[in-house]
C-alpha cells in the first residue's frame, strides 16, 4: 500500500468518524427527548418541495416521520462511528441530508431561518451530503473500523 | 481464528467513539429534561384547551345581518356565508401565492345550524351583494328598509349588528326588547348614557347578547389567564399594549365605491343621530374618522385591547384615566386622533405577590398607538417575578430580582433572558425552555387561533359560542357586563383625550365622577375638534 493511499484513508477515516458522531449525537439526543418533533422544521418547509413536506406534519404521519428520522439518524451514526456496513450508512445519510437541504433550501429569494453564517444555494447540509458520497466512493471500515475484524475473520478462514 | 492486539485496536476503535456520543447524548437530553420538569413542575401552568360548546342542534337559528361593510362581510363569513366575489378574490389571491390560505381555511370551517333570513343596509350595491350571494331558491332573503322592521318582522331569531358605532346602541337596544338575539360589534355603545340604557335592556332580555370581542377564543388568552392565576408573574404593576398601523387601510381610508350616491345610499338614515350634514361619500365609507359615527383610536382599537386584557385579568373599569395625542400622521379632515397613549389607573388591583403582605398594590394599563407606524411593539404584562410576552404564543421570562424564583436564579436553573415558558398553539408541545423548533414559528397575529395545530378564524369560534348559548343556554364570554367595562373604559380613554384632563370613575356607584360644567356625551359627540365646545358646558 503506498504511502499517499494511506494518508487518504486516515483522513477519509476521520471524515467519516466525524460524520458519525455528528449524525449519533442528533439521533440520540431525540430519541432521549419524548416531546421531539420535527412538525416545526418541516411545517415551515420552504421552496419548490414545500408541498411535500408540509404533506408529511398530518396526524397520521408526524409520528412515523419522527420515528424514522431517529432511526436514520442512528443507522448513519452507528455505521460511521463503528465502521460497518457505511455504504449502506452513507446512502440513508445522503437521502436523509437531502431531505433536509430541500426543506430549506438556501436559494437566493427565500428567507433563511435560525441559520449561522450565509449562505447562497450551497450549504452545510450540502457539504455534508457530498461528504457522505465521498464516504460511499472510498469505504474504511475494513481500514479502521468493524469492517477490519470481518475481512480478517474471513481471511482468516480462506487459509 | 486468531485476533492480536493490533486487530482488535483496529476493528473496535470505532466503539468508544460510539459510547462516548451515545453517553454525551443521553445526558444532555434527559439533563435538560429534567431541568425543564423541574420548572414546569414548580410553574404548574396548564394550557388551555380548545372550548367544548354543546351543538347548535334543532331548528337553523334565523339571522338577520344589519350592516354588510367590510366588517359585516367577515361576520357573514364566520357564520359559513362568502359572497361569489370575495371566493373569486381569494382564488385569485391563493393562485398567485400559495401561502394565503383563506378560501381553504373558509371551506374547511365546520358548518353552523343557521339560516341567513334577512339583510338591512342602507347602501343598496351591499344589500343587493347579500341577496344575490346568499339567496336561494328554497330561502329568499329579504330586503329591510330599516333595522326597526327587521327587529319586528318576527322572521328573525337573531341579529348581527356591524354598523358604525353610533348605531350600536339604538339597533341592540330595539332587538333586546323583541327578545331578539344580539351580536354587536366593538364598542358596544357610542356614549355613556347609552351604556346603561343597554345594559338594563340586557338585563331584562330574553334574548342572547354578545360583543365582538373574538379575541376571548384564542387559546393562548386563556392559558395566560392560568399563568396569571398561578402567580407565575408575581404582582404585574404595569402592563404595555399597542397599535402600531402605517396603511391606508389602518387609518381607516377604506374604498369609496363608485356607485355610491344619494340615489342609492339611504344618507339620513345613515345619520340617525349624527349631526345633519350634507351627503359626504367619505363620512359614508371612512366614517371611523369622525366622532359622529365611530369612537377614534380609544373605542375601535384600545376596546380590543382592553378587553383582551380584561379577559386575562378581570380587572374591570379603571379608577382613572388619562389619554394624550393628536392627529399627527393623517391630517385629511379627521378629527379622531390618530397618536394616542392612555395611562388606565388601577390602584387597588394587584395579581398576586411574592413579597411582604401590603408591599404591592396597584397597576397601570397603558396603551399606546400609533397610525403612522408599523413597527410591531408586543403586549407586554410586567410583574415582580416575571414578564409575559401575550400574543397568539406566550412566552414568560423570569425577572432577575424575583422573590419567588430566587433560589433556581441563584443555583442558575433560571436565566433572566432565558424562557421559562413558552406557549405556542401552533406546535405540538409546549416548551419550557426555548427551542429551535418553537422559534420557528411564525406569530400569525390574532385572527386566529389553533385547536390541535389547525389554524381556525376565532370570529367563527365566537360567534359559534353564541349561537350555542342561543340553543343551549349557558354564557357568552363576552356579554354585557364585560361590554360594560370595555364600553365605559373605551369612552372614558376618548373624554379625557378630548378634555385635556382626568376622568374618573365611582365604583361605589358605579358612574363617572361628574366634572363641573361637562356634560360627558355632549363632549363625546362634539364633532367639529377636540376642543370643548361652548354647547358642551352645561
């Protein structure tokens, strides 16, 4: 293995480490919070998706979508953090981060709510969304993480 | 299958990053859960929840509709009746944007048991838009020349009364004493002699009478109420509301329509007791400007938010007041003022202390507006021990120097700029402490309320209380003592304007303490400026 290939995985490694954690502290955080609810981020939804997600706030719905929003939440932090399964980790993160960039959206001609800095059509969620694709593309769990035990045990058993 | 060290340092690294976070979560969470039980515990304020009134069963209860303006049209609505043109406007409106919601919302509105029966406007282009919208084959609306055959037609159970100010006592006063029902917009009565003159025909009614005071339905009114009760604020010695309008159509320069004329606006009726002057199409449509027909700043927009107050407080009539503006900001021949403050005094009124018996005691009210600027300055309710923000959401922040919360300031569970309580019908939950999520929302003003996140129009819930009382019997939340209040406070604002001077009231006896030489409804009445006139002195 050269020695730029290396550094590449450490960093990729850290990226996705960090990625982990990020997405594990939010999905914990409401999981350990009954009164949770995402019926105020998507109620207030803006752009050309608002429909769709102002269809999500029903009755019926807001419960499942809160659910579902924890568990996605906890499958990216847990396979990023453990460094398993993270392609399947970094498709529900790329889906799940797209949700949130379309809800609200940083397109010229919207009001930007509760945001830190300023942003013009690129955001954080949006960085992060790429982030996770380049996470897909390079996959290191078998270099640092669960991953590395399993391709071993396998190893391991093909000798 | 054999793991070194190294393979295990490698594939597991992951896992303390894993427990750590997870841990770090967990505790933040239930932390700040716990810190929230633990002030909600001690605050034990319960929010409000949405009235039950019983059905409005039997026979459609018959309206007859007096006055079909601007505001009679939002009446009519309330009780499940749009013209053509205004679902027209609407379509168009939500077509090019989709946020406004309002022929949605009206669609949606729950059906009311009621029968539009009959319509008296003395401008024929309204009343004929109220038969051609609302009669049908089956129910023929009829045309009223005068209020009087309306009242006495006997084909009305019940009358809507949206006319301007000085014709709110005479038509309220003419149904009361048919037994017919009454639902009368703010202020109730256009003098003080008046009031009284309604109240005892309240008083020895059958019938039903209600005052538009619509904000008694939004449900933040009525959780205030509660955090009041609790002593949550400790005494509030001061309270701060306002207007702040800057349009044409705050100023009440409302469209003149262009076929209005002598020829179709029966214009001494319109008069009634007004001073005779020649036909005057802006007195006809901008007749809020004038103390003839409507009561200025203190009896069209401090009545509302008095009584919101008085709602939430029981306060009652002022001991005294003092009012002071001008008309600065529309000088187009009105002659209400378009600034105005006024100091209500009530020095015996006390919400409740945290301090030495006797300390606290006493509030002002003070009111303040103006038509010549937007700016939205909150209503704000000041006490010892915390300070409520009341608006369609609550918020409460704990006071630095409070009594009661000292020891949670002190051990820093409470923070002086940090929400203690904060109650948005719009959201799911309430929340203690302020999130993100509850700042989301916007504040979407005071037409309306929620009842389970769905926004509804609180004229219809108020007008469906009505109804209900109608049917059912029981109590408006509005009715005439607290039309009394609000109609005595509002008029006592605009003659202490006028005078120049402090008008006070005799709760012994229940009236105005008499300043020698004034006669209080003729300087109610004088038209020409605000100052006195000689035929005011007695």
């Amino acid at each position: 293995m050269n020695q730029n290939q290396n550094k590449l995985k450490a960093s990729v490694t850290l990226l996705r480490i960090f990625i982990g954690w990020h997405f594990l502290f939010e999905g914990v955080v409401k999981m350990y919070n009954p009164e949770w609810t995402s019926f105020g981020y998507l109620a207030t939804a803006q752009g050309p998706f608002e429909w769709f997600f102002t269809m999500l706030i029903g009755d019926a719905t807001i419960g499942w979508v809160d659910t579902l929003n924890i568990i996605a939440l906890m499958v990216v932090g847990v396979t990023f953090t453990l460094g398993i399964f993270e392609r399947l980790g970094a498709i529900v993160g790329i889906g799940l981060l797209a949700l949130y960039f379309f809800a609200h959206p940083p397109f010229p001609g919207l009001t930007q709510m509760n945001v830190e800095g300023n942003y013009w059509i690129i955001n954080k969620n949006l960085i992060e969304l790429v982030a996770c694709i380049v996470i897909y593309q390079l996959p290191t769990g078998a270099y640092f993480g669960l991953d590395y035990l399993r391709k071993n045990k396998l190893k391991t058993q093909e000798q | 299958m054999k793991w070194t060290r190294r393979d295990l340092l490698i594939g597991l690294g992951g896992l303390p990053v894993l427990g750590a976070v997870w841990w770090a979560g967990a505790a933040t969470s239930v932390g700040s859960q716990k810190k929230r039980s633990e002030i909600l515990e001690q605050l034990n304020i319960k929010p409000s929840l949405p009235p039950a009134v019983p059905g409005i069963g039997g026979d459609p209860v018959r309206i007859g509709v007096i006055g079909f303006g601007i505001r009679g049209e939002q009446l009519t609505r309330a009780l499940g009746f749009a013209t053509d043109e205004w679902k027209e406007e609407m379509r168009l409106a939500a077509e090019e944007d989709p946020n406004n919601k309002r022929l949605e919302d009206f669609e949606a509105q729950e059906r009311l048991n009621v029968k539009l029966v009959g319509i008296c406007d003395v401008f024929d282009v309204r009343a004929e838009k109220f038969i051609n919208s609302f009669s049908t084959d089956d129910n023929q609306i009829k045309r009223y020349v005068t209020y009087k055959d309306m009242i006495q037609s006997g084909d009305v159970d019940a009358v809507v009364i949206a006319t301007p100010d000085h014709w709110h006592a005479p038509m309220s006063i003419e149904a009361l004493n048919n037994n017919v029902h009454v639902y009368v917009e703010k202020p109730m009565t256009h003098t003080v002699a008046e009031t009284y003159t309604l109240r005892n025909a309240a008083e020895n009614s059958e019938a039903v009478f209600a005052v538009g005071h619509q904000h008694r339905q939004t449900l933040s009114f009525s959780t205030a109420r509660d955090i009041v009760d609790k002593g949550t604020l400790g005494h509030v010695s001061l309270i701060q509301t306002n207007t702040n309008r800057n349009d044409d159509n705050g100023a009440w320069n409302y469209d003149i329509h262009e076929k209005a004329s002598p020829e179709t606006i029966d214009w001494e009726q319109f008069l009634g007791s007004a001073p005779t002057v020649p036909f005057n199409k802006n007195h006809f449509f901008r007749w809020r400007k004038w103390w003839s027909y409507g009561s200025g700043l203190s009896g069209d927009l401090l009545s509302h938010d008095y009584d919101r107050l008085n709602c939430v407080l029981n306060m009652g009539i002022p001991a005294s007041v003092i009012s002071s503006g001008g008309i600065y900001t529309h000088n187009d021949g009105r002659n209400v003022p378009d600034v105005i403050q006024v100091n209500m005094e009530f020095p015996d009124f006390s919400t409740g202390s945290s301090q030495a018996k006797g300390k606290e005691n006493g509030m002002t009210f003070c009111y303040s507006a103006t038509l010549g600027n937007g700016f939205s300055r909150p209503t704000i309710l000041m006490g010892h021990d915390a300070t409520m923000e009341l608006g369609n959401r609550l918020t409460v922040w704990p006071d630095g120097a409070s009594t009661r919360y000292a020891d949670m300031l002190e051990a820093e569970k409470m923070r002086p700029n940090v929400p203690i309580y904060q109650y948005d019908p719009a959201a799911k939950a309430t929340d203690a402490v302020s999130s993100a999520t509850s700042q989301y929302f916007a504040d979407k003003g005071l037409m309306w309320t929620y009842i389970d996140g769905v926004r509804v129009d609180s004229t219809f819930l108020h007008m469906r209380e009505w109804l209900s009382v109608i049917k059912n019997g029981g109590k408006v939340s509005c009715g005439i003592k607290e039309g009394f209040e609000e109609a005595i406070s509002a008029h006592m604002a605009g003659l202490s304007w006028k005078l120049g001077r402090k008008i006070e009231w005799d709760a012994a006896s229940q009236t105005l303490k008499p300043i020698e030489g004034i006669d209080f409804d003729q300087v109610l009445l004088a038209n020409e400026n605000w100052n006195i006139q000689p035929e005011m002195v007695g």
